[in-house]
C-alpha cells in the first residue's frame, strides 16, 4: 500500500497555530506563558515550547491577533490586542499553576516584560527583546503609513543554512506604528519589573539594536538581571544553533526561581 506523502504545506499551517501543555511531575504546576515575535507565529517558539513542555512545565503560546494570517490583516491590528491575547495565556497559566514565568523573543519579549510589570510573576525569560528600532525611519512610521503601506520582510534572520521561521513577506507600516507605540509604553512601566530576569542576546542580530538590550538594562525595578551571550545565532535564535542552550538553560533558572513567590 501506497503511504500518504506528508504535506508541507499542512505541516507549516500547524506549527504556526498556538500551543498548549498541561504540564506534568513535580513541574506541572509550574507555567510559562510563551510569546512569538512581530510579523511572525509560534513557529518560531515552537521548539522551545515543546522543550519545556517535555520537562514537565505547563505552558501556553498563543497566536497573536493579527499574525498567522496576511500583512494586511496585521495592519489593522493595534498592540492592545496582541498585548490582550498574551496576557490571557499568561491568566489562563496562574488560574491553574502555583508559579507562572513569561518568555518572549524580540516583540514578545516586549509583551512579556508588559505583562510582567503588570502581573507577579516568578521570572522572565527574553530572547533578542525589542523596545527600540535599528531603522530610522520606524520614528515616522505613524505618517508613513499613509504613504507607504508596506516594506521589505525583516523575518528569517537565520544564521543556520535551510531554516524559516515563516513569518510575512512584507511588513505593514501601519502594524511598525503599532510597535512603537508598544514599545513606548513598556519603557515606562520597565521600572515595575521587579522579577528575576534572564536575557539572551545574540552578538550578531540584524533585526533589534544593541540599544534595545541598553534601555531594559536601564530601566529594570529587577535586581537580578543575566545577560547570556549567544555567539553562533542571529535574531531568530530559538530556531538558530544556539537553540539549546536557551531551551536548557531557560529550563534551568525556572526550576531555581519558581518558588520565589
């Protein structure tokens, strides 16, 4: 008999929708709440989902409004839902887990330091997290977007050959608008962010400037602040060569932390 051939295509589709675990052992009542970055879908955190998954933790990583679509479905987004559908990951994890944790890479790093200002949780994980822009231009985003509806991609920033995170073709300006308002607003509340904090960094990163990693420095409330370098991996580094050690040591600091509150 002849075996289906497997189809890339579905298999793409489904790796972009959300995942979710319940958790299991002495960890499954420990959550973390995991968020994808701007343009992209949870492709790009499916690995490290799956790994903490595997170790036991619960997890939630939700589809964020406006992505897993079309850029010009992303264009008419505001940042207030992409903000809304992390934190409900996040409140469905603490109305079922003892200790929540929150992880983002680049945007969803953004979230992720919003939701913890906003909420206790026991930790944040960040990789390549973005609150500033490397092009200039994104400061008049807000009056090119009625000009300009669309740039070049700035997803696939992959340092490993034959990798793609799948994320849109083009940007929308408008959706670059909504991001710097994001981006504003969690600045201001960085001070309230008082909980253990691990940040992986590339040396090498095309997409978010060193000035991004300067600002959280700056203005954490945390006094416990890691910055792990990351020497083989440009910005998508979840999907890059330096994927396990994010995934094993991410593992690691919410096993020591998630009895911190």
């Amino acid at each position: 008999m002849t075996q289906p051939q497997p189809n890339p295509q579905a298999q793409s589709m489904a790796l972009s929708q959300s995942f979710r675990s319940e958790g299991h052992g002495e960890l499954g009542r420990v959550g973390v709440a995991v968020c994808h970055g701007f343009t992209g879908s949870p492709v790009s955190m499916r690995g490290w989902s799956e790994y903490l998954a595997e170790a036991g933790f619960a997890v939630n990583m939700p589809l964020l409004a406006g992505h897993g679509s079309s850029w010009q479905q992303l264009s008419k987004t505001p940042w207030q839902n992409w903000y809304r559908d992390f934190e409900a990951a996040y409140l469905e994890l603490s109305a079922r887990c003892d200790t929540v944790f929150v992880a983002g890479m680049s945007m969803g790093g953004a979230l992720a330091l919003r939701v913890a200002a906003l909420h206790p949780v026991a930790g944040v994980a960040l990789v390549n997290p973005g609150l500033t822009f490397s092009d200039k231009r994104a400061k008049y985003s807000g009056l090119l977007k009625y000009v300009l509806k669309s740039v070049p991609a700035i997803g696939d920033d992959i340092k490993a050959p034959g990798i793609s995170e799948g994320a849109y073709t083009r940007t929308p300006v408008a959706a670059v608008h909504q991001l710097a308002r994001l981006f504003a607003d969690t600045t201001t509340l960085l001070p309230q962010v008082s909980a253990p904090t691990l940040i992986f960094r590339s040396t090498e990163d095309h997409v978010v400037p060193e000035s991004s990693i300067d600002v959280i420095k700056a203005g954490l409330g945390s006094t416990d602040v890691q910055v792990v370098p990351l020497e083989n991996s440009y910005h998508v580094a979840t999907m890059d060569n330096d994927a396990p050690t994010i995934f094993s040591q991410s593992a690691d600091f919410f096993r020591r932390h998630h009895d911190a509150i």
